[in-house]
C-alpha cells in the first residue's frame, strides 16, 4: 500500500524549522518506512521530520519513529526508521 492523503497526517509538533507528525495505518512498518511511501505528502514533510509511526505486524499493533531523510524540493519522499 502507499500513503492515501484520506488517511492524513498530523501534525503535532513544530520547533524550529521541524515538525513532528503522527500517521496511524495498518501496512507493516518496513512498507511504510520504504522510499516514496510518502511521496503524496511531499509539500508537507522536510528533511529531519520526525514520524511518530503507528502500524502493523500479523495484526499487532506497533509503534515506531521514523525521520525523513529526504523531502525538501524532492517529490520522492525517503525515511529512516529510528525505532
């Protein structure tokens, strides 16, 4: 799957020049950390935005934090996954 703009993210945190988001979503983290799963929200993300990411494994709820690593004047979005 991919990142769907009817399933948005949050923004709920800003210092600085970074936000904080929160995206809740039942994709496995490894899908939703892979490159372009965000591209849709490109205008939105910069370079060392954190994601609070919540996801899922065989129906497990789990908690993981990812930072964009790429996003400024890119329309393909790329992040880490911090954990």
């Amino acid at each position: 799957m991919a990142y769907a703009t009817d399933n948005p993210l949050r923004k709920i945190a800003e210092g600085g020049i970074n936000s904080v988001w929160l995206y809740v979503d039942g994709d496995a983290v490894s899908s939703i950390a892979g490159s372009g799963y965000f591209d849709s929200a490109y205008e939105n993300l910069k370079e060392n935005d954190v994601i609070l990411c919540v996801g899922a494994a065989g129906g497990t709820e789990t908690v993981d934090l990812l930072v964009v690593t790429s996003a400024t004047g890119a329309t393909t979005v790329t992040t880490t996954n911090g954990t």
